[in-house]
C-alpha cells in the first residue's frame, strides 16, 4: 500500500474541497481502513533516524508538538516539496545558505 500520495486520500481531499464532505469521510474512512490491514503487523513509518519513537506517531508527533524546533522526519519530504516550490522564487539560492545537519541513522541506513 502506497501511502505519501495515495489516490483514494487524493481523491477524498477533492471531495472536500468541493464541498462534498459526506464523501470525502467516506474515502478517508476506506483509506484508514486499508492502512489499518496493511500495517498491523508491519511498519509504517518511513524515517530513517534511529529513534525510539519510530512508528509511534502518536508520541512522536506530540513530542514534536511540545518541543516546536522542528517537524517529524516523515513528515520532512512532504514540507520540502512546498518548500522547494517557494524556493523557485529566488532560483533556489536559499540553498548556498544551508547546511543539513549530521543525523543519526538507523542500521539498515547506514
């Protein structure tokens, strides 16, 4: 199951922005359903820093609500690929201003 770009989830935001909220629930709901099947015995999160949180949202995210330095890596492709749109602004010269900082990985990254 594809998750970042699903086409029911797509499918289901197009229903709610036109309004039709009845079946944007319907599609999200059949969408949850099948993340649920897919992934109650496998792991769904896809961030590659060794953490202990790893595939715990729900701890994850509040941690990272408390804390508001920065995002949930999984959450990071999403938020650079907006980003990367505004970065065209400037033809992307915010880039010679940044350094990533050195991340701890997980084994199977290494």
């Amino acid at each position: 199951m594809q998750i970042e770009g699903n086409q029911k989830e797509l499918d289901a935001m197009k229903e709610f922005h036109k309004g039709n909220r009845q079946e944007g629930l319907r599609l999200q709901e059949e969408f949850a359903a099948a993340f649920r099947e897919e992934y109650k015995d496998k792991d769904h999160c896809p961030c590659r820093k060794a953490c202990r949180y790893h595939g715990n949202c729900k701890e994850c995210v509040a941690i990272h609500r408390a804390h508001q330095e920065h995002v949930p890596n999984c959450m990071r492709p999403m938020l650079n690929k907006k980003i990367k749109i505004l970065s065209e602004l400037t033809e992307h010269s915010i880039a010679d201003e940044i350094e990533p900082p050195k991340e701890v990985l997980r084994k199977e990254f290494l």
